[in-house]
C-alpha cells in the first residue's frame, strides 16, 4: 500500500485532539489502509476526508461538550439551518404581502446565478429529508459540508466589485451565519422524527415574525435583507442577553448540558451580530462587546460565590 495514502489519512485525522491521536491513529489509520486495499485504491475518497473532519471536530468539542449537549447543538443548528432560507424565500423572495414589488421578485427568483439562495435552500431541505429519513443519516455530513462550503463561497463572490451589486438573494450576513451553523451540525448527531421537526417549525416561525416586522413597518414595499437585519437586531439582542443569561444561571446550577446546549447555539448569531455592527455601526459593535463581556463577568462571580457558598455549607455540616 501507497506511502502517500497513509500520509493522507494521518494527515486527515489532524482534525482529531492530539490525545485522541495518540489513543488511536494507528488502529484507525491500519483500518482505512484495510478499505482501501480492498478497493483497489491508491487515494481517499472524500466522503472518507469529509467524515474524518467532521468526527475530528466533533470529537474536539467532546474534549468539553457533554455528548448529549453536542445532540442537542447539532438538532438546533440543522433546525435553525433549515427554517433560514426557507423563511427568506417565502416572505421576503416571494414576499406575498409585498404587493407592488411581487412580480419583479418572482421573475428575479427565478434565475439561481443572480439568487444563489435557492440553491443553499435547496441543500438545507436535503440534508432535513436525510435527517428524518435516511437510516443511519447516511450522506448528512457530507450534505451538510457541501452547505458550509457553498456558503462561504458565495459569500466571497458577493464581494466581488461589480457581482455585489447585482445579487438578488441571501448576502454575506447570512451566507456566515448558515456556514457557522453548519459546522455546529457536524459536531452531534442530529435527532430524528418530531424532536427534529417540531425545532424546524419553531425556527420557521420565528424568523418569519422578523420578515413580518420587517414587511409591516415600511407598509409592504419590497426590502431587502439588510433591512430584515435592522428590524431584527433590537429583538435578537434581548433574546441572545436573555439567553446568555439562562446559559449562566443553568451553569451555576450545574445543569451543564442545558447550559452548553444554550451558550454554543447562540454563538453563531451573537457572532453575526457582532461581525455587522463592527462593520457598519463600531460604537455599538464595542457596545455590545462590552455587555457580553459583563454578562460573562457577573456570571463568573456568581458561580464562583455559588461554588464558596456550598463549600462553607459542606464544611459546616461536616463539623456537626
């Protein structure tokens, strides 16, 4: 068997903690080799690169996220991944309260070089359909990398002088967004049946309300997603301060999964947030860099006043 193969695949595995490595690289790698062999084949597949990445990361996360807690994200993600574009292609693409403008927006929908968000639509509803009907999720992880790759990718051609300008779809903002909650998929095993749909439709719920607000406040003229973001960004804010909140009172609590499951599904948008306002408004970017830092902060002190309290008690039942 090729040397280049086994540096390929211990290379692959550089996705994995060192620990992990040393534990196991050598009996993964001799069965690979094993595959191959029997394949007659002198390279990795990239199914094969591509399930090794995402095992590696989520076995990263496992270095210090609960295996329940990596579910949990990874249902969330792929959830939340899905319920996006489909809210955007339904209310604001089709955008049927949007009356005056309805037309020329079915006519651009139509066309996926000038809107590549229906083809990120597209691979999200395919990896749901994997999740919920495929046994074993077989084809999820690489469905799920082709989503992260698509959106990072167009999200480097919007900027593109002289493509921007003519792009009628989902923008930067959300192309990051939906390639973060990608990689937050790869790392658990998505659930199945209703405690995946039932995720799914909450999440498209909620994200309609924001193009609603957003279709409502400016009397139904056509918007686009920039504008969704503005009308959004007051409510998510207090969402996400809440929610980090919880994250807190849950870790102090010692309810690690719950609070895990909260603090990592929120990252993605606490990220986007941040990354828009440092780009368009830097004050309140700081701003908000500033409250979570607090918001961090104050439950820091309180799990360590939490942790003080309980020993002292301990320590005072222990001399009675």
């Amino acid at each position: 068997m090729s040397a280049d193969l086994e540096h390929s695949y211990r290379r692959a595995l550089a996705w994995y903690p060192r620990s992990w490595r040393e534990r196991n690289a050598d009996v993964m790698v001799g069965t690979l080799l094993d595959v191959a062999e029997a394949e007659h084949r002198t390279r990795p597949r990239r199914a094969e690169l591509v399930g090794l990445a995402a095992s590696g990361l989520s076995a990263r996360f496992g270095t210090f996220l609960e295996p329940s807690a990596r579910n949990a994200i990874s249902t969330i993600a792929l959830a939340t991944g899905v319920a996006y574009p489909l809210a955007y292609f339904a209310f604001q693409l089709w955008s049927p309260w949007s009356m005056e403008h309805a037309p020329d927006s079915a006519a651009f929908g139509l066309r996926p070089v000038i809107n590549p968000g229906l083809f990120i639509a597209a691979v999200w509803l395919i990896a749901l359909a994997i999740a919920l009907f495929v046994p074993r999720q077989r084809g999820l992880k690489p469905t799920i990398a082709t989503t992260i790759v698509a959106s990072i990718a167009l999200s480097l051609v919007y900027r593109v002088p002289g493509i921007g300008n003519q792009w009628y779809g989902l923008m930067t903002t959300s192309m990051v967004l939906l390639a973060a909650l990608g990689v937050l998929v790869l790392i658990g095993t998505p659930a199945r049946g209703m405690r995946l749909a039932i995720p799914t439709a909450v999440a498209f719920a909620a994200i309609t309300g924001g193009y609603l607000a957003a279709q409502l406040s400016i009397q139904g003229l056509y918007f686009d997603e920039r504008y969704f973001w503005v009308t959004i960004s007051g409510p998510l804010i207090t969402l996400l301060g809440c929610a980090t909140l919880a994250a807190v009172m849950f870790g102090i609590t010692r309810r690690t999964t719950i609070a895990q499951t909260i603090a990592v599904s929120i990252a993605p948008w606490i990220a986007t947030l941040l990354i828009r306002f440092l780009a368009y408004d830097p004050w309140n970017g700081l701003a908000l860099i500033g409250i979570g830092a607090a918001l961090v902060g104050f439950g820091a002190a309180l799990s360590a006043a939490f942790q003080h309290t309980s020993t002292v008690r301990r320590e005072d039942f222990t001399r009675l």
